[in-house]
C-alpha cells in the first residue's frame, strides 16, 4: 500500500519515516527516510510498503512535533538510510510507531498530523 501523509495541523511541517526493509546493510531490518515537507492542507504520498508497520517523525515550524520511543539518528539534509546510519550532524529523534491495516482500493493509508 502507498502511505501519505496529511499536514492537517496547519504551520509548515517536515516528516520522516521509517520502514520495514529486511537485509538492511546495517544488519538490521528497517530503514529510515526523510525529508518531506507539507504545507498547511497538503497530503504527499512517502513509500510503498507491503508491512502494516511504520514509524514517523515529523516536527513543524512553530516547534509542534510527533514523536515516539523509537529513536534513530536523523541527519538535516535529506536521506534514505538504514536504521542504524548515523552522522555527526544530525540529531536523535524518536519516531512513532504507525499500523495502516485497512487500507483498500485505491490502497493508500494516510496519517493525518493533527
């Protein structure tokens, strides 16, 4: 299924996610990806994912942000990384745990950020 994210919240937001991604070169089996960003309104389409779990972090202008117990190191400039990929200039995040389950015809989840 596609996953998307919706900015419902309204100031500017950025998202990153994490992913299930078996034989990751790390050693582990998730992988993490970011930046994107979503203007008050705007939905944006992230990965395909056929695993009914992902995590996400996503932090907005005015200093709202969606967090969770899952850390990871995420860098400021974009990535696509494995879950254990780290850099000196980046920051330890805890990302939240989503499930996407239901998602039918024209399969599309969406985590609307509220």
């Amino acid at each position: 299924m596609w996953l998307q994210y919706h900015n419902g919240y309204g100031p500017r937001i950025w998202v990153a996610v994490g992913y299930y991604s078996p034989g990751c070169e790390d050693g582990s089996n998730w992988a993490k990806k970011g930046w994107w960003r979503l203007d008050a309104g705007e939905t944006k389409t992230v990965l395909w994912t056929t695993n009914t779990y992902s995590t996400f972090y996503a932090e907005a202008e005015d200093g709202a942000f969606w967090a969770g117990p899952y850390v990871t190191d995420l860098p400021f400039p974009a990535f696509d990384w494995c879950w254990f990929t780290a850099t000196n200039n980046g920051e330890d995040a805890g990302m939240r745990l989503v499930s996407v389950s239901n998602a039918w015809f024209p399969w599309v989840g969406t985590i609307n950020l509220v």
